[in-house]
C-alpha cells in the first residue's frame, strides 16, 4: 500500500478525533460531512494504492474504504450517543431546553417555546441566585445549632429572654408585617456604612437602568406601526411584547439574586464582627458597622431590604406599564388599519399582553419572597453571635 496514501488517511483519522468533541453541540446536523470527508480520504487513499501498486493493493484499498465507512458509522452512533446523554444531563441540571430540529410536516410554537425558555426561575439559577440562598440556609441552620446549645447551658431566666429576643428579631423580618414604629423610626433612613460604597449603590443602579430600559423599549412605538399592514403590525407588537417581557425577567431576577447577594453579606459581616476578624482580607465580606443591639441589627437589615424590594417592585411595574403602552399603541393602529381595509382585529395580541403582565406580577411575588427568605435566615444569626458578647 503506498505510503502517500497511508498519510492520507492517518490525516484524517486525527482530524476526525481531534475534531469530534468540539462538534458534538452540533453533532447531528454536521455528520454527513464527518462521513463525506473519511469517505473521500479513503477514496484517495484507493486510487493511490492501485496507483503504486496492483491487484492486491486495489483490493487491500476496497476493503480499507468499506472499514472506514463502517468505522465512520459506528463512530457517529457514539458521539450521537454521548451528545444525546450530555444534553440530557443539561437540561436535568439547568432545566434549559436545547433547540432541536424541526421535523418535516411537524409545526413548533415559537410562542411556547418563547415561554418555556424564559423563566424567573431559570434566569435566577443563571444569576447564581440559588447557591447564594443555600448559603444563607446553611448559616441560619449552623447558628440555630450553636444558639440552642449555648441555650441549654443558661439558666431559666436567661432562656426566657434569648427566646424573647429571637422572636423579636423574627418579627422584625417579617416584611409583610408592621412592627413597633419607634424602634422602626429610630432606624429610619439609616445604612449600613461600608468600606465599598459602589456595592451599596450597586442595586439602585440596576432598577434606574432597568426602568430607563423598559420605557426605551416602549417609547415611540405608535411611530413604528404608522403605515403598517395589519399583518406587519401584529408581528411587531408581538415582537416587542415578546422583547419587554424577555427583558423584564432577566432584569427582576438579576436584581433578585443581588438583593440576596446583599443580605448574605450582611449575614456574613455580623459574623466576621462577632469574631472580631473584621480585618481579615476577605472579599465576601463587606466592611460594615452595626450597633451592638440585635434589634438595632435587626431594623436596619429590615429597612436595606424593604429598600430593595421596592426597588424590585418599581422595576416589574414598569415593563407591566412598557407592555401596556404597546398594547394600547397596537390597539390605535390596527383599528386605523381595519377601518381602511376591513381587517378584523386579532385577540391574541392583547391576550399575549395580559399574560406576560400577569407573568410579572408572579415574577415580583417570587422575587419579594425571596428576598423574605433571606432575611429570616439571618434570624438565628443575630441571636447565636450577641450570645457571643454576652
């Protein structure tokens, strides 16, 4: 068999191996040319066999071709394999579905799809949102721990008043509740000083630039339509709506798992405090001063995280108003446009535009609990570290 030909071959082989884990995201739609490709090295690897030498060399060459498209096939049905197994191990870990592709004769409803992909949920796990409040569980199961065995070795008197106080703070986290307004006014407009005030600043520059982006995103949009045909007019609004409540998801969960991020920090510098480490290099930890009172503690975490909250609600209300302005911009428009051509106007617009609103709402709701949870965990957190000092 000539050596050329062997080269050939042994070329491409390692370009087909060196290649194959870099192709496998697109390993269906690209295996026609991986068979192409090893077909035509051992074509060529044929004609220079039967070029250097006869018979035996043409045969050898035959059945080296037939071995490469059977390996070539074989090698597919792996990687089509392993594709299949990472994919689905994908979208169990992240619930993020890949895009497959459209059978022949078979309709997909991009509308569905559009749905199922954007999420708050999916959005805040992308965000990190998760991890950050399984941290702070963890820390309030680790102080609940340490608070009741410190508990255990008081007396009566002195359990009666850690109780006391931890349902205090419990009550204070509450943020659906009132609580006691000169404790609450005593604290109000305070924040807690830090070392980075870029951080602190950090979550009103996310809702100022959210809410500037939902009123860009809906502004002058009766322009855009002006002149449309029904059909044109309907696909842009749709597109738009499609667009604002895209947008509005990511924007809540991202300020979302920030809002948590805060609190953690929070968290964590009560504890650095309470173990006096406070200069320790530690960039999850924020340089912060707190009064030596829990309740004190308690309020000004309260009052951060009601500020953050609003600010969350502020940002939902305005891409609901954003998708409200389009809705009524489309309703204008496609009027005029079936007055004039005797069009019926379509519901599923304004349907589409009460869901997402709708879908918002939920979304803000999700969000402020969130936010809630994050406070409580930090409940048993206050008490266990002022036993510290105690």
């Amino acid at each position: 068999m000539g050596v050329q030909g062997l080269k050939v071959f042994d070329s491409s082989v390692e370009t087909f191996a060196s290649g194959a884990w870099s192709a496998l995201g697109n390993a269906w739609r690209g295996s026609t040319d991986f068979v192409q490709r090893l077909e035509n090295s051992a074509s060529n690897l044929s004609g220079s066999a039967q070029h250097d030498g006869p018979g035996a060399a043409g045969s050898n060459a035959s059945s080296l071709l037939e071995t490469g498209k059977a390996f070539t096939a074989k090698g597919m049905q792996v990687l089509e394999y392993v594709g299949k197994e990472t994919m689905d191990l994908l979208i169990s870990e992240t619930g993020i579905e890949v895009e497959k592709d459209k059978k022949e004769g078979e309709e997909q409803n991009d509308e569905d799809q559009l749905l199922e992909e954007v999420t708050f949920d999916r959005c805040f796990y992308i965000y990190g949102g998760p991890e950050q409040l399984e941290e702070l569980e963890a820390l309030s199961s680790h102080y609940a721990l340490l608070f009741n065995r410190r508990k255990a070795k008081l007396s009566a008197e002195q359990k009666s008043v850690y109780d006391g106080k931890l349902k205090e703070v419990q009550q204070i986290f509450n943020l659906s509740t009132e609580v006691d307004r000169s404790n609450a006014d005593s604290n109000k407009g305070k924040t807690i000083k830090t070392g980075n005030e870029g951080s602190s600043d950090e979550m009103k520059n996310l809702h100022d630039s959210s809410v500037g982006k939902a009123a860009e995103m809906a502004a002058g949009f009766t322009n855009a339509l002006t002149g449309l045909a029904a059909n044109d007019i309907i696909q842009r609004t749709t597109a738009r709506l499609d667009s604002l409540h895209s947008e509005g998801v990511h924007r809540l969960s991202e300020m979302c798992c920030f809002a948590v991020s805060q609190i953690l920090m929070f968290g964590k510098s009560i504890i650095s405090r309470a173990n006096k480490t406070e200069d320790e290099a530690d960039d999850d930890k924020m340089n912060m001063e707190w009064p030596e009172d829990v309740s004190a503690k308690a309020n000004i975490i309260r009052i951060n995280a009601q500020t953050m909250i609003g600010y969350v609600e502020a940002v939902s209300n305005s891409f609901i108003t954003g998708i409200s302005d389009v809705t009524e911009a489309y309703q204008a428009s496609i009027k005029a446009a079936a007055e004039s051509h005797s069009v019926v106007p379509q519901t599923t617009v304004q349907e589409k535009a009460s869901a997402f609103s709708e879908h918002l709402r939920a979304d803000q709701a999700t969000a402020i609990c969130k936010i809630q949870d994050g406070v409580q965990f930090l409940a048993h957190v206050l008490i266990s570290t002022s036993m510290n000092a105690a």
